[in-house]
C-alpha cells in the first residue's frame, strides 16, 4: 500500500514539474510566435481588437516592403562577419586567459583576477566616449573593425573559461604532459581544448547573440548604409509618420533566424556545459 502512495506522490510530482517546464516553454516561445504572426499580416489586422493570432498571408509582401526599404542582406552579411569573427576571437583570446588563470601558479594571479572581475561591474556605456576617442585616432570610423576589435576580450569569457577549466582539466594531466615535453601552448591546445569544447559552445552562443544584439556601439562608429549592422539597418524601418508594424515585425523576425540557427547548432553542447557538474561524483 505505501509502495503505491509513494508511487502517486511521485507521478504527480512529475505530472507537476512537466507542468511547470510546459508553461515555461510556453512563455518562452510565444513572443517568437507572435512577431512571427505580425510579421505576416497586414497593419488592419495588427491594430484590430482582438488582434489576429494566427498567421496571415502576407509575409511575402512584408519582407519585400523590407527589402526596398533597407539593404537587408548588406546588414545581415556585416552582422555575421562581425558577430563570427569577434566570437572565434573571444574563444581564442578567453580561453588562453582561463587557461593561464586555472593551470599556472605565478605572482599576482588573484589579484589580477580580481581586476578582471571588477571590470564586469563596470556599466559598458562608461567606456563609450573613450573608445570612440580611440576609434577615431585610429582611423577607423565607419569600419566592420571598431566593432570586431573592442569585442575580442569579455571578462565574462574569462572568468567562465577559468571556472571550466579548474573543474575539467586536472592538473596532474598537465604536469605529465610537459614532463613528456610538451609546451605551454601544445598543452592548451591538444590537452585544454579537447575538453573545454561544451564550454565553447556556451560562450559562444552569449557573445554572438551579444554581438549580433548590439545597437548603441554599432549606431555610434558606423556612419555608412553599406557599413551598417542589421540592429542598426533595422532603424530605418520606423517612419515618423507611417509605420507599418508589419514590415517592421518581418525584419525583426528575419533578423531573428540566425541566433536560432546558432542556438540549435549548439544547443546539445550548450546543455552538456551546463549538465557538466552534475554527473560529477
């Protein structure tokens, strides 16, 4: 008798979280849908009360209403090239980091440290008019390369890639392998690397969406349609005096597809950093 109480308790516990995580998803996927819904109807079917919540038949028509009035794939095109190159350069740059932080024992490592975390309270929005002080020395206004650049290190890289590191990578492993005779860098490289990979996956997928999300440092160093970053290229769909909701909705949505291409590229190696400790014993 008890054995089948304790089997109920249990069944509507798990009935009761499968609930929770339904609801959850949800919520989660419905503003997608929704833009996804305006994005394919007319502004009458938009504005009216109740507003439409299936879809229409004019998600064509609004993305070629985008297409005249903003160079979309131009946006796009930039958005990736910058969004890829400052994320592989993150991974890079971040992980050496984590990896000097985690392995090596040398004077002043917590405090500099420290100071890496320190920078992570520090409100980006400070740092504006000095590194638009340092873009304009260097030349590079209305270039791909005053975005790229200032984005290669993220403290947050570094402190997640330190973090994963110390927890993954023993370091007997590494002592064997430089008895063997292996350099600083082979050990990064054949022994780090291997195993830190759901850790990439992680990082990447925040510092692209990151990178591909930003508008205020992108609205400010390109001057340039041609140059512009698809955050940015977006802005010249709202007009001051006629807005059609859903043109602007098919360029969001639009705009939207390749963060989910990313996520679901790296979506099992995502979930495999987070689970990492837990199957620990």
């Amino acid at each position: 008798m008890s054995k089948k109480i304790g089997k109920k308790k249990f069944s509507m516990a798990k009935a009761f979280i499968y609930l929770i995580l339904s609801v959850g998803s949800f919520l989660s996927i419905f503003p997608l849908y929704w833009m996804f819904v305006m994005a394919t109807n007319q502004n009458s079917a938009i504005n009216k009360v109740p507003p439409a919540f299936f879809p229409g038949g004019e998600l064509i028509t609004n993305f070629k209403n985008v297409l005249n009035t903003i160079d979309f794939f131009g946006a796009i095109w930039n958005s990736l090239v910058v969004s890829v190159v400052a994320t592989v350069g993150v991974l890079f740059l971040c992980s050496l980091a984590g990896f000097a932080f985690a392995i090596f024992d040398f004077k002043g490592k917590n405090i500099l440290f420290i100071f890496v975390l320190v920078t992570m309270m520090v409100p980006p929005q400070l740092g504006l008019i000095p590194q638009y002080f340092i873009i304009t020395q260097l030349d590079w206004l209305n270039d791909l390369k005053a975005i790229i650049i200032p984005g290669l290190i993220d403290a947050f890289g570094i402190f997640w890639m330190r973090q994963y590191i110390s927890s993954n990578v023993p370091k007997e492993l590494v002592e064997a392998a430089k008895i063997d005779g292996c350099s600083n860098f082979r050990v990064y490289w054949n022994i780090c690397i291997p195993v830190i990979i759901p850790a990439f996956a992680t990082l990447a997928i925040i510092r692209f969406m990151y990178i591909w999300n930003d508008f205020l440092w992108p609205l400010v160093v390109l001057r340039d349609e041609s140059s512009f970053t698809i955050q940015v290229a977006l802005r010249g769909l709202i007009d001051n005096y006629v807005r059609d909701n859903g043109m602007i909705l098919s360029g969001t949505f639009w705009a939207t597809v390749p963060l989910i291409v990313v996520f679901l590229l790296l979506n099992r190696l995502f979930i495999a950093s987070l689970t990492e400790g837990a199957v620990k014993s």
